[in-house]
C-alpha cells in the first residue's frame, strides 16, 4: 500500500473519504474533519445511528464499498481493520490518492492545535473526558477526539476555537507513538496487545520513547510500577493515591455511587504539601479517583486554578459504559461496563458496594474479547472476579480476531476454577442459554454487571425483556 503524503495541509479545505466511518474511532475522524471545515464522505458496511448522526452534519456516505467514492479525493483514510484489498482502497492505490492510517490522520489533526495526549492503558476514556471538561469550564473552548461517547455532550469528538486538543493516545497498534503531542497524561502500562509488541517489556519501552517525545508538561501515576521507574529518568510530573509523587490524594472516601478525596501538591515527593482542596466526584471507585488527580495535576500545569478544577469535576457525569445503569427489573439492577482487561475488572467490581449500597450479591458476566488477547493471557483473569459472588463466562467476542484452535471462553473459567475452586462460576457460551441462565438465576436484590468490549453491552435489555417473558409479560 501507498505510503501517505504526510505533507497534506489540514488548514485549507480537502476533500477526505473515511473507509469503515461507522466505527468509533473513525466516526471521530470524520465529525473532528467536517466541523474543521473540509468536505468528507465515507462508506460502511452497515447503516447505524452513527452514521444517521454524521449525515446530519454534512458527511455523505455509501452503505457497501464503491470505488467511484474516492474520485475526486484528496486523501483516503482508513482503520487497521479495513483489508487493503477494500475496492476504495484499491482503487485510491491505483488513482495516486494519499492513503492515510488512523493514526496518521489523527497526527495531522493533533498537528493543528496544542494537543494533550491522554495514553495508558485503561482509563483513557474517563481521564480525557473529565480534562475536557475541566479546561471547557475554564472557558478555554477545547477541541476533543475521545474514545467513548461523554455523557451531557452526546459525542466523543468536537472541534472548537480554542488552543488545545484532548486526544486519546492508543496504544494497541503504535497511534500513541505516532502523534504530534504538546503534552501527556500517562495512566499505567499494563500487559495487552502482544500481538504489536510481542512483550511487556517492548510496550515498557514503547511508553518510555512516548513519553521522551514530548515536549511540554509530562503527568504520569506514580502508583504504576513500570511509570514510576520512567519517572526516575525523565523530568516528569507525578501522581498518586498510594505512593509518594507531586499531587496525591488523601482521605479518600466511597458513597452513595461517588467518590471524595483530599488532594496535595508537593513540590518534592513524600512531602507533607499544600492541600489544594476537596474534589467530590459522581463516579465510584479508586480508579476514577486516580484519573481525576491526574487531570488535577494537568489543569494545574496549564494554569487552571482549584477553584475551576474541583466544580468542573462534580459536574462531570461519566462516560457511556463506564458503570452504566441500565434498568432495575423485579429487584434487580443493571449495569454495563466496558470493562475487558483483568485490572479493570477487578476495579469495577471493588467499587461495586461502598458503604451505602444494599445489593445482596454482585453478579459478574464476563465476555472475553479477541482470541489473540485470550490465547496470550486468559490465565490472568483468575482473581479478578474475586468481589463478585456468582460469575457467569460467555464464549469470546472476535472484534475482527481469527478464530484459534482451542482458544475459547472456556480458558478464562478454567484459570478461575484452579486459582478459586469455590468460586460459583457458570459457563454459557451461547448468547441463549446466557439469557437463560441470567433469566432464572438473577434475584431480587442482586446487581448483575455485564463486561466486555463487544456486544455484551445490549445483554441487560435482552435479561430484563426474557425475565418479563417468564413473568408472562408483567
């Protein structure tokens, strides 16, 4: 394929074609492209809201792939997941149209504001949403390309007037390194997407370069290991809730679904420091205690004063499958959450029950996600379900993976089953009998919190319409 022409000028008008633009990250692409100003068009292989929502605004798009789409383009960009035998592909290839990467389109964009990457690997979504807020509240009208859709906005993407973008540094194919940044939050490295880096110690080093690369403030958790040794080499600005670091919170505090905690800042790690103040969250657990102190920390590099910081994020509501309610039926209730790497997990469901919840027990449905991810690591999923009291297991969610041999779901209960032989555990790799199993098992009082990155996120809708069913309707 074509190398791209990284000399295209985003800051005249171009006519762009988006391959696959019901995606979410291509969706972002494409609203980011068309409110910068330029002509976009796009195809998918399926009508969705998303592509009714980018019609709205202007995009043009063809259900099905047609070579004839990309006449008359400027530059043609594409995921990694679109085959480079797509016939737009093909036919740009044949035409001397520039093909871009994800990646390298995102690059382009970043190059026209000051960008703020937020990277690591879980909680990009919750920390760049939440910076986003702050730095709207400080009236300095940030443009944004976040993974999720943020609740109160109704999109994942803008472009604005002011200075600065927010943008979600990916790290699973290398778009983290590629990216023009002006500044960084790094939330934690841990073990994912071997099949790019072959090894935990390769995505170290991928970080540390990442990281090196950037020129202006550097914020990164000092409670992550590997973070905490980069820390040590690079003039960077840390946080942290257990470890000592430049802004820390203190006096952390669960209820009522949300979080409050005491924030410090010392100039010099393990200091006493100056209390900034209180920051009172919407959100539950630790981790989200975590993301918001790094955006304490990167507000307050950039000028934002406590005073701004603190009501911004009371405000913020969170982000679309990040411990989702979904409906209570006959005593139950119902959350989603994207939540598919072992450490996230066994976040959620810590933060499940704080001291004013009643659920009687917490069931936990799991939907492993790529086969080339469970091939790699389905052992690590042993203790992470260790807060729920009943776990459920259905088969694997492809996202595009070829099937392996003797790689299923059924690995992730094994490792459960060894490490935990007490565990009440369920294997029900049919979407059917998960229904079924969930229909008759789930009792009032319990919370049933469904997780994964694929298409378990309707799970809750088809559980409480099979219960109704088996009421006979009620």
């Amino acid at each position: 394929m074509k190398s791209a022409n990284l000399q295209l000028d985003l800051s005249t008008c171009k006519r762009i074609h988006v391959v696959g633009v019901g995606g979410p990250g291509m969706s972002a692409i494409a609203q980011v492209l068309v409110e910068m100003g330029h002509v976009v068009s796009g195809s998918d292989i399926k009508d969705s809201e998303t592509v009714q929502r980018l019609r709205e605004i202007g995009v043009t798009i063809n259900i099905g792939h047609d070579a004839e789409s990309v006449h008359h383009c400027d530059a043609v960009t594409a995921s990694s997941a679109i085959p480079k035998h797509n016939t737009e592909l093909v036919e740009a290839l044949n035409s001397g149209i520039a093909i871009l990467s994800r990646a390298q389109m995102l690059a382009l964009i970043c190059g026209q504001k000051l960008s703020i990457g937020i990277a690591g690997t879980h909680g990009k979504t919750t920390t760049s949403s939440m910076l986003m807020t702050v730095l709207r509240a400080a009236q300095l009208h940030p443009s944004f390309v976040i993974g999720g859709e943020v609740r109160g906005v109704g999109s994942g993407a803008s472009w604005d007037s002011g200075d600065h973008l927010v943008v979600e540094a990916d790290e699973s194919d290398g778009t983290h390194e590629q990216l023009p940044l002006g500044a960084v939050i790094v939330t934690n490295i841990d073990i994912d997407h071997l099949d790019h880096f072959s090894t935990f110690e390769n995505m170290v080093e991928s970080f540390e370069r990442f990281i090196d690369a950037v020129s202006g403030p550097k914020v990164i958790c000092a409670d992550d290991a590997s973070l905490s040794a980069i820390a040590l080499k690079q003039n960077v600005t840390t946080y942290a809730i257990h470890s000592p670091a430049q802004f820390t919170a203190r006096n952390v505090q669960f209820h009522d679904g949300g979080s409050t905690f005491d924030v410090f800042r010392q100039e010099v790690p393990g200091g006493n420091g100056l209390l900034l103040g209180r920051v009172t969250l919407r959100l539950r657990g630790e981790h989200n205690v975590a993301n918001a102190l790094g955006v304490v920390a990167m507000s307050t590099l950039l000028g934002i004063h406590f005073d701004v910081i603190a009501p911004a994020l009371a405000t913020f509501s969170g982000v679309s499958r990040r411990f989702d309610l979904r409906g209570n039926d006959d005593g139950v209730s119902f959350v989603d959450d994207y939540a598919h790497l072992p450490t996230e997990i066994s976040a959620v469901l810590s933060s499940c029950t704080d001291e004013t919840d009643s659920w009687t027990r917490v069931v936990a449905v799991f939907q492993p996600n790529r086969f080339n991810r469970m091939q790699y690591m389905s052992d690590a999923y042993a203790d992470c379900f260790a807060a729920a009291d009943h776990v459920v297991i259905t088969d694997i969610y492809s996202s595009g993976t070829t099937p392996i041999a003797g790689v299923t779901g059924k690995l992730v209960v094994d490792a459960i089953a060894q490490a935990h032989p007490n565990t009440s555990i369920a294997w029900k790799p049919t979407r059917a009998e998960l229904i079924q199993h969930l229909a008759t098992e789930l009792r009032s009082g319990d919370l049933c919190i469904s997780m994964g990155c694929g298409d378990i996120e309707t799970l809750p809708d088809e559980v409480i319409t099979a219960r109704r069913a088996l009421r006979g309707g009620s």
